[in-house]
C-alpha cells in the first residue's frame, strides 16, 4: 500500500489485532529462536471495515500464497469487490492458503462484542475449516483467469470466523479454534476510510 500523497508505505492489517501507535515485529522464522525485527507502527484504523495500516518500509504488492510455513508468494494485479458466489482465497498467517470460500452473503454488520464490523459472510464448499484464530489481517483475493494467466485481485481482509471448533488447517496448536464460516471485510471500503491505495503489478 502507499499514501498517496506522500510516498510512504504501509501494509494492510486486521483493526481488532491492535491500536494506533502499536509496533509490531516478525519472527525470523528459525524454530527455537527468539529474534525478531521491525515492522512498523500501526498509524491509521477502521473498525468498521476491521482495516488498519501498519507504516513500514518493507511494503511490496506482493502476498504469501503458500501453505502455513511458506515463503511462497505471487504479485497483487488489481483490486476486486466480491459479490454473491464469488469464490475467496484466504491466505492466513495459520491456516496458509485455502480456496473455495464462497461468499454466501453481501457486507452486512458483524458484532464481535469488542467491536462492530461491516463484512462479507463465506462458507467454504467443501466444509473444510480453512480461517481460524491467528489468520486476522490475511488477504482474501480473488483468482481469474486471464489471456495473459491467472491475475489474483485483492478483495477482502480476514475478520473473524462463527462457530468455531479445534478442526484447523495449517498449522495447529492447543486451543486454537476455526471454521469453515469466515467473516472478511472490504479491502476497497478499507483503503477508502484511512486513505491509503492499493500497490499492484498489472
């Protein structure tokens, strides 16, 4: 993501995982370690659409698309604004990617008892619990397929999951509940209220 007006980047997040002013870190990535390095500070949030900016210089317009533990990641091409029986890809810090979430009711209001979203409703079509807890602020994309290949368009931001059980896909630890039934806001409705834009390769 950049500001538009004045260059900076900043990555897109889930509101509810932190405030305004947070700093957040990243693991290395090496079991057993406990080092960590900077990513930014959360300067913009919108609990209506559950979107917050992390300000960071490590931005690209790029997303993991992996399983769980993957490095594995593809370009941002555009920007997309699901509706009914559009499928979602999540791709979650836990769960890793996971297709075939269909969206099975427009933006609606979601109370988390925290706070008050406004956000699209998936099932995914074969049952699998594919968003869980730890997945907040995942990009949900949509696949097409075009003359020049398939183009991932960034569409929704995970939210939050209904009737969770200890099923998960990814990677699965003590208590950690998921669903099969995932809640993710509008990436577009996000940009929009803290005045950010989407970076992507066409």
């Amino acid at each position: 993501m950049i500001r538009p007006e004045t260059g900076v980047k900043g990555q897109l997040t889930a509101a509810h995982c932190g405030a305004v002013g947070s700093t957040w870190v990243v693991h290395n990535g090496v079991a057993g370690s406990n080092s960590y390095y900077m990513l930014g500070q959360m300067t913009h949030r919108d609990t209506w659409y559950d979107g917050a900016v992390l300000g960071t210089t490590t931005s690209y317009p790029y997303m993991y698309t992996g399983a769980w533990n993957s490095d594995t990641y593809t370009p941002i091409n555009g920007l997309a604004s699901p509706v009914i029986g559009t499928e979602i890809c999540y791709s979650g810090s836990f769960s890793g990617l996971q297709c075939g979430n269909i969206v099975t009711h427009s933006e609606s209001q979601v109370d988390y008892g925290v706070q008050i979203s406004w956000a699209f409703t998936t099932v995914n079509s074969a049952g699998l619990a594919t968003v869980g807890q730890g997945d907040s602020g995942g990009p949900g994309y949509v696949l097409t397929s075009t003359g020049s290949g398939y183009k991932r368009y960034a569409a929704t931001i995970i939210s939050g999951i209904a009737n969770g059980t200890g099923t998960c896909m990814g990677d699965v630890y003590p208590g950690r509940l998921c669903s099969a039934m995932a809640f993710s806001t509008s990436v577009s409705g996000a940009l929009g209220s803290t005045g950010w834009a989407l970076q992507v390769l066409p």
